[in-house]
C-alpha cells in the first residue's frame, strides 16, 4: 500500500500514539537482568573460545568471530536503551550500565547519548541534518557541489567504504575524540571510555600477546561494527523513506515514514535486540528493546510501515540522494 503522510500524520497526532504506547514504556528489571546475563556471559566465554583457537585453526578463530560480534551488537543494543533511560526506571543504573558497555563498544556513552538525542528530535527534517544521522544531501545541494565535492561525497556513500573502512573511522577514531557538542560530562566520558579500552588492551597485550588480541579482535571488530553501520544505514535509507523541511516536519509522522521495520530472521532479530522494529523505537524511545515486538504487532499505526528483509534491503545500497521534487531517495545516475 502506497503511504500517505497526510493519512499517517492525522491519525498519530497526539494524545492518541502517546496511549497506545504508553504500556510498553515500563522496563521490567527481570528481563533487564537476564538479558544483561545471556549477552554478556557468553561473549566473555566466545571471546575465551576464540582464543583457546587460535592454537587449533585461525579459521575457527574467525568463524567464532560471527556469534562474537553478534553478542558485541546485542551489547551495543543494552548501552543504546540505557543511553534512552529504558532500561531501567533507575536513571543511576542506566547509566552505570550503559557506561561500561561503552568500554566493549568502543562507544562513548554520554557523548553518543547526547548526540543520538538529537538524532531522535532531527530525524527526518532536511532543516536539522548533521548530528547522529548518515549525511544525505539532495539532488539540489549535490549539483551545487564542486567536482572535488561530488567525489568526496561520492566516496563517503559507497557502500564498501562504509562498510569496511566506515567501522574503523566512526567506532575506531571519532568515537576516541570529543564532539564538537560535547559538555563537560560528555568530554569525561570521552576520556574514561578510552582510558579503559587502553588500560584493558595493555592488561591483555601482557597476558596473552598483541598478536593473539589483535587476531580476537580484528574480525570480531570488522564484523560487529559493519553490521552496526548497516542496520543504522538501512533503517532511515529506503524507497519511501521520510524527508521534510522545517514546519513540513512531523515528529511521529517521521518516525513511522522515515524509519524502516527492518524484519530480520529471528536469530538475527535476537542478536540485533530487536532494532529492527526502528519505526516503533523511534516513535516512543521509552519502550525497552524486548517490548518493541508486541509494541509493533499490538499497535495499529505500525501496521503500514515501510517493511525491508536482507533481500530488498540491499536495494537501499545504491539510494544516495534526497530528492524533493520527486519526494523520493534517488541513485547518482538518476541525477
């Protein structure tokens, strides 16, 4: 069925989606709990296994390396609830957790929490791009480029360089330095995250030797914050995707136009904690990542959402270009 904005902004005026949401916003310490332990727990032991083979195979190594990275996403899915103060109703908590998630993510968690926040109230509106989001110009802002532009632009999207050199750059580099939106907590953030990281790689280094931590951690890297990228890419990259400009811009409108239901298989569904269901994340970012499923199949404005599986998500792979005549994301040689 062909979305009607018009359709979906009328009936997701508030106070109507505020109540049929407001039942999941609840986190349940218990699933809290257990979910922390059937994350972490076994990727301490798949990180102990990937090192026991590297005295057998370095191809068992690196097939290890799949369900590792996937545990690092489900991690990175705890710290991103915690970051939305859902997943605990203790705010102490959420913080503490989230926190030392970062120090495995590599993610910095007040400073990615501040800029994410902005990705949740931007999203969407062509007047506020740039924080927490993809870059995405439209067709006017490309043509008006110089060919130096044109290129880098056209670098910056190509779906290689951001999936394998992208990781190392955003999780790698930027997420070490302080943002340019940073306050005094965030900049701290910044420099316990990567005191920690630095003080666990030395303390590794001495017990079992760079190389063998680099041979862990490499391919769990590349793997982990590739399919990081992805699932960031294709929840707001897609035909029929959302895009407006300043008083055009409806918040719940965005968050169920212009974010996907990314359906997954239920393996792929349990390792990415269920972001998938982004229209539903973004419409109420109270509502903890195991309660976004019933949220999505129990309320009715999710039902006409923009649906992607691994199939048809890749034709997002060569959508890089908003634009605004036509309403819809374009190649570069459609331009």
């Amino acid at each position: 069925m062909k979305y009607d904005a018009n359709v979906i902004k009328s009936t997701a005026t508030p106070p109507r989606w505020q109540d049929l949401v407001k039942e999941y916003q609840t986190p349940d310490l218990t699933r809290s709990i257990l979910q922390i332990c059937n994350t972490f727990l076994p990727l301490v032991a798949l990180y102990y296994a990937m090192y026991l083979s590297l005295s057998v195979s370095y191809w068992l190594t690196m097939l290890l390396a799949f369900p590792t990275a996937g545990l690092v996403t489900r991690l990175f899915i705890i710290q991103h609830d915690c970051g939305h103060g859902s997943f605990f109703k203790s705010a102490r908590a959420n913080d503490l957790v989230g926190t030392l998630c970062g120090f495995v993510t590599l993610i910095p968690y007040y400073q990615w929490r501040h800029e994410h926040a902005i990705h949740h109230a931007t999203s969407g509106d062509l007047a506020r791009r740039g924080v927490g989001d993809i870059t995405t110009l439209t067709v006017a802002e490309y043509k008006a480029l110089s060919p130096w532009g044109r290129f880098s632009y056209r670098i910056y999207r190509n779906s290689l360089v951001m999936l394998l050199i992208g990781p190392f750059v955003i999780f790698g580099l930027n997420s070490r330095l302080v943002g340019k939106h940073a306050g005094k907590r965030e900049r701290n953030g910044v420099y316990l995250t990567n005191l920690a990281v630095v003080s666990v790689w030395v303390l590794l280094s001495y017990l079992i030797g760079i190389k063998a931590v680099v041979s862990i951690w490499l391919p769990t890297f590349m793997i982990s914050g590739a399919a990081g990228v992805w699932l960031f890419y294709v929840q707001h990259q897609y035909e029929g995707t959302y895009w407006q400009r300043g008083g055009e811009w409806d918040y719940a409108t965005a968050a169920l136009m212009g974010s996907s239901y990314f359906k997954l298989p239920r393996v792929l569904q349990w390792f990415s904690g269920n972001i998938g269901f982004h229209h539903i994340h973004h419409l109420s970012p109270k509502i903890p990542n195991y309660k976004l499923e019933d949220c999505h199949k129990k309320t009715p404005l999710s039902q006409e959402v923009k649906v992607l599986t691994m199939r048809t998500s890749l034709r997002s792979a060569g959508l890089k270009l908003w634009d605004e005549d036509r309403q819809r994301m374009v190649r570069f040689n459609e331009v």
